[in-house]
C-alpha cells in the first residue's frame, strides 16, 4: 500500500468510526457505520445514521400540500429503513395490486377456438421457426379480430389472415384464409413463373380495411426489388 492509500483508509475511519455514545445501549451498534453500506443491509432493523431529510424540497413540497400529504397514491417514506426494506414494502403492495385482476382476467379467459397450423419433431432443437410476424388487429366497428402471420417453410409467399368475431359465441365466415403473392407482379402471362416471385418481409392492417406489406423479389442475385403494396381486404 502506498501512503497515499494509509491515509485514505485513515481518513475513511476517522470519519465513520468515531465512537457515537447515543448508540452505546443498542445491541452490537458502538459506532457509525458507512454511510452508503447502510442502505444495502438487507435487514430490518433502523438504519444507524439515517438521512437528514432538512431543506428537502420533495418533503417540503409534500409538507406544504394539503392534498398530497394525505394522498393514498404517494408511496410512504420510511426514512429510518434500509433499501431492501422499502424494496420489501413496495413488492407487497404491488403484488396486492396486481393479484385481483389477475383472478379476474385468468377466470374470464377461455379457449375459443384451436387450430393446428403444423406439426415439428421430437427433437425441439431441430424444430425451426416457422411462425413469423403475427401482428394484431381490432376492427371495433366490425367487432373483429384478425391476426397476420407468415409460415417459413413451404409457404413464404403467402400471408395467412386469421379472422375472429370478438363474440366468441359468434363465428365468422373464411375464418383462415392465405394469400399468396407469387409472381402476380409479372408484365403478362408469359413470363416465367420463376423469374419474378415474391416473398412477404412484413406486414400491418393500414385501418380496417386495408393491409399494407412489404414484399421481396426471391431470385437469389443483387438488388432484390422491394415492393410496398397495399391490398383491399375485400
């Protein structure tokens, strides 16, 4: 140790290790411990030197507001507690929170429907991903609900619509439907199916009845064409 760093240590002892009499009757507490290590004891009991809350302007503010003083929406100060303490505190209260619509939601959710899109192996470190891209839609002036989504395996140039009533007891017509892109932004009916075919890289409801995506030219060469479409429902 160099004697700059003896004297630090001294510095650090003298400051928070003087001897405090006022504690002397407190079990196992002679003197001041560091001032920062307090907060972090994950105990009960009161901090040792705890903060001095004088010329805060939060508490000021709080002591000068009628409204806010008594307010059940400010969490409480414990001023004489460590961090861990307040942490505890704080969980409870969230967790009371968030118990009773967490009851109320999970009794009111069901099953509506079950459909089987494929099948993986055994292995799941073999299985890839083939659900990509599910964005949600509401129409609330329809009362429907539709769900966009692409499969990877054999079916990249197709989109997938999946299509419910938000009154489960009601169903709709075409619940599932694909569409598939290909090669429908070819120049005529004689261009080779394979030259131009598309591929879906994204896609989002523009409003209730429009679908706008992005498409991607599939040939594997440079300066793949992107195309921005935006498709009718109907």
């Amino acid at each position: 140790m160099t004697q700059k760093d003896i004297t630090f240590v001294a510095d650090f002892l003298t400051e928070h290790f003087n001897e405090a009499p006022e504690l002397y009757n407190r079990k196992g507490k002679y003197f001041n411990v560091e001032r920062v290590g307090q907060y972090l004891k994950d105990e009960d009991d009161d901090l040792v030197s705890p903060p001095n809350t004088e010329g805060n302007q939060w508490f000021n503010f709080l002591k000068d507001s009628t409204h806010l003083k008594e307010s059940p929406l400010l969490f409480p100060y414990y001023p004489e507690k460590s961090l861990h303490f307040v942490k505890r505190q704080m969980e409870g209260v969230i967790d009371q929170c968030l118990q009773k619509p967490a009851d109320v939601i999970g009794k009111s959710v069901h099953q509506a429907v079950c459909m089987s899109l494929y099948k993986t192996s055994q292995s799941e470190d073999s299985t890839p991903q083939l659900f990509k891209l599910p964005f949600l839609w509401n129409d609330k002036t329809s009362n429907l609900h539709y769900v966009l989504f692409t499969m990877l395996e054999n079916s990249i140039s197709k989109i997938h619509i999946l299509r419910r009533h938000t009154d489960t007891s009601r169903c709709v017509s075409n619940g599932i439907l694909a569409v598939e892109f290909g090669n429908f932004l070819n120049n005529s009916i004689s261009e080779s199916s394979d030259t131009r075919c598309y591929s879906c890289l994204d896609a989002h409801f523009y409003d209730d009845e429009t679908v706008t995506v992005v498409l991607k030219e599939s040939v594997q060469q440079e300066g793949k064409e992107r195309v921005l479409a935006q498709l009718p429902l109907s």
